[in-house]
C-alpha cells in the first residue's frame, strides 16, 4: 500500500514557536509530485505557541515535542526519531517544496556528495533600505553563494550525517556542516530553490548577525571554520569593481558587520553560546 511505502528521505524540522511560519514549509513538504514521501519529522523545542498543534494539522507528519529551546538538541531529537537516510535538516522559516528537497536527497544518496543545498532566493520587497543594502551585498560574496549555511535547508548523506555527528554542538551548525566536507564532497544545486526571508528592519537583521556572529566564534574556538569563509576587505573591493552600482551599498554593509561583532563580544566572553537572538519581522 502506499502508505506503508519506504520514505525517500528523512526531513527534520528543529521549530521554536514558529507557529505563524510552520504552515507554509509543511504545505511544500506534504505534497510531491512523483509520488515518493518524505518522511517529515518537526521537534518542537520549548515552545510556548501552538506550533505542535499546526504541524500535527499535516497528515504524515511526526511531531517530537521536547523542554529545551534548542536547535542542536532538536537536530539531535529528531535525527534518533528519523528512520532513513539521507537526512534534511530544513529550518522551520524557509519555504521549499518536496520535490526539491528529493532532488537534494537524491544527489546524495549513492555519492561522491556528502551534503547539498538548494539555491538561495532573498526576497527583498517589503524590506527597509538598510536591510536591504546589507543582503545586496551579502548575497554577492563568493563564500556566501558557494557556501551551503545562510539557506535553512542542508541534505546530508549517512556518511554526511555520521561526520556531523561526531561533531560539539554548535551555534551554527549550517556553517559548521558546510565546512566539515571538503569543497568536492559538497555542492549547491541552483536548480533547485529555497526561499529565505530576510528581517524586514535593520534592528531585527543586527538580531540575527549577533547571532552569527557569536556562532563564528565558537566555529573558530573549535577550529571547525576554515580561513577562506571569512569576509576580507579585499573581497569587498573586489566586488565593487565588479559590481559598481554596490559602492553606496558597502559601508552599511562593513557597519552592520562591525556592529554585529562588536555587540556579540559579550555572549562569547560569557561564553553564552546557546542564546538563540531571532528576528520577528521575517516571520510576519
């Protein structure tokens, strides 16, 4: 019977109150074209909404519910409760269908790729002048659109997974994973797209840079961030020359980034690593 039929592939859906955004990454997730299931497992990690109850709402869909709002204790939760290979880590804020996310398991299946990432669609109407000069640039970096972290959505194979495994909890775990394979082991499928919101203000877009920020750190205390994915000042002149019309977008960009670390000093002398700074606006 079909419903008894063996999944495709394992999604994990680490989800902290996002009640208002659930819906529409499981209405992408339930409905695929070809037939095959996925197999669509969201961990509610300390919530304090109804995002449990919306997910449930889906047929198929395996609701984890545990105390701790964490994302690394989720991924971990879910991953125990998934039963196939490969795995989907998707964030609950993305919106992407299943058929992509077969695409992006299916490349990894039999190798030589450990982990795939769709290509990246920022949709930036609606959002303010220095929010959007930020991801302008941001969007144009050559480790930012090479890259498998900054998408919410990352196919690992089993071999993929049993390396992220062995891995310290961390922040950022999208960069993490992206740096634990080798630039031939991982790939980006531009064939393939997931749409990522970005924060709408300039207030909730430093939010998530301090969080990034404070999750590079703890990337580079454990040496599990390479030299090479980290912005220099001659990548921005670079780009300038190659995109003039980004000039006047730069220096709220260099602001935004100097900003972000300047007040994320805080959380990594405290060591605070599990603080989970959101934006809001991106969920509206």
């Amino acid at each position: 019977m079909k419903g008894h039929t063996v999944p495709a592939a394992s999604v994990i859906v680490p989800a902290h109150d996002e009640e208002r955004s659930i819906g529409r990454l499981l209405t992408g997730l339930t409905a695929s074209a070809d037939g095959r299931r996925l197999e669509v497992v969201v961990v509610c990690n300390g919530c304090t909404d109804a995002t449990a109850e919306r997910a449930a709402d889906f047929p198929g869909v395996t609701v984890v519910e545990i105390p701790q709002p964490s994302k690394h204790l989720a991924m971990r939760a879910g991953s125990e409760v998934a039963s196939v290979y490969p795995r989907v880590y998707v964030d609950a804020d993305v919106e992407i269908g299943a058929d992509a996310v077969l695409r992006l398991a299916d490349a990894v299946r039999t190798g030589p790729l450990l982990a795939r990432a769709p290509g990246r669609r920022v949709p930036l109407d609606g959002v303010g002048l220095l929010a959007r000069s930020y991801y302008e640039v941001w969007q144009e970096l050559p480790q930012v659109r090479e890259g498998l972290f900054g998408r919410g959505v990352i196919a690992l194979s089993e071999e993929g997974h049993r390396r992220y495994a062995e891995l310290p909890p961390a922040m950022s775990d999208d960069l993490v994973i992206s740096e634990l394979c080798a630039p031939h082991e991982r790939g980006v499928d531009e064939s393939v797209t997931v749409v990522v919101r970005p924060p709408r203000t300039v207030r909730d877009l430093l939010r998530r840079r301090i969080r990034v920020r404070t999750g590079n750190a703890q990337a580079d205390a454990g040496r599990l961030r390479r030299a090479d994915s980290r912005t220099r000042p001659a990548e921005l002149l670079r780009l300038v020359r190659r995109r003039p019309a980004l000039a006047p977008r730069v220096p709220v960009f260099v602001a935004v980034t100097g900003l972000a670390a300047w007040r994320a000093r805080a959380a990594v002398r405290r060591g605070d690593f599990n603080t989970w700074l959101r934006d809001e606006s991106s969920r509206a």
